[in-house]
C-alpha cells in the first residue's frame, strides 16, 4: 500500500469514527418547498455541524454571548445550484435557511450553504453557516448576505 493510499485511507476511518461520535440530531421541522423535495439543509448531520461549529465559535470569538442552539425549526432550501458538468468537478451547493432556537431562549434565523464532495479529503459535504448577530468580524458580508 502507497503512502498516498494509507493516508486516505486513515482518513476515511477517523472520518467515519467522528461522525458516528457525533451527537444525536434535535429534531427539525422542516418544510418542503416546490416540487423537487430536497432534505439535504434538514438532515441530521448537516444540523450537528452548525451546533457543533457555533459551540466552537461562542467560546473563541470574543464579546460574544455564551449561548448554544438548543433546536432547529422552519429548515428551508431557499436555493440549489446543481453540478453543472460532472467532469469539470462542479460543486452542487444548497442554499437554507432555518430558525435557531437559543439557550437563552431567543430565536435567530441561521442560513447555511452545503456544498456536496467538499468535506475533508473529498468525503463529506462542507457546511458554512451564519447566524444572524453572531457574524461579529463579517465573514458573511453582515447580516449573513453571503448565505442567502
């Protein structure tokens, strides 16, 4: 076995013991829209990644207030743009919103955008997301504008 081939391969396994480590899902209302149903913005691992990243990012980002997103409600693909041309490697990304229900009891809305293929090594989907009032250097063009 190549270096190359033993690496990826490494990978796949610690990839696939992280996400079977991964908590439990909260449960999500999510809301069909038009006639291509999609749940990729409303499935369980795509939501404990957004708990997970803005667990991480309250306790690093300063003045930020130490809450947590308890549950999801209103997940909605607002947009998709599908791979174009396969040979190219084109990214499939989907557009959501979604309300976040607060430790402290108040509700932000929270847009993300899931890009298929992009995870680390290839595997996985990539998920960035921005919830409204948490976007404290403007990543996200204020106001999450970047994610609609």
């Amino acid at each position: 076995m190549t270096r190359v081939s033993s690496f990826l391969a490494a990978s796949f396994a610690v990839g696939v013991a992280l996400a079977s480590a991964a908590a439990p899902a909260r449960a999500a209302d999510y809301v069909e829209s038009g006639p291509g149903y999609d749940d990729t913005c409303g499935q369980a691992r795509v939501l404990n990644r957004i708990i997970n990243k803005f667990s991480y990012q309250v306790r690093h980002v300063p003045n930020l207030p130490q809450v947590a997103i308890q549950d999801f409600s209103d997940v909605r693909l607002t947009h998709f743009e599908p791979s174009r041309d396969p040979e190219m490697d084109a990214v499939a990304r989907h557009y959501c919103r979604a309300t976040a229900h607060l430790s402290d009891g108040v509700q932000r809305p929270v847009w993300y955008l899931v890009e298929e293929g992009q995870g680390f090594v290839g595997i996985g989907n990539n998920v960035e997301f921005c919830v409204s009032g948490f976007d404290r250097w403007h990543v996200y063009n204020g106001n999450c504008r970047t994610l609609y």
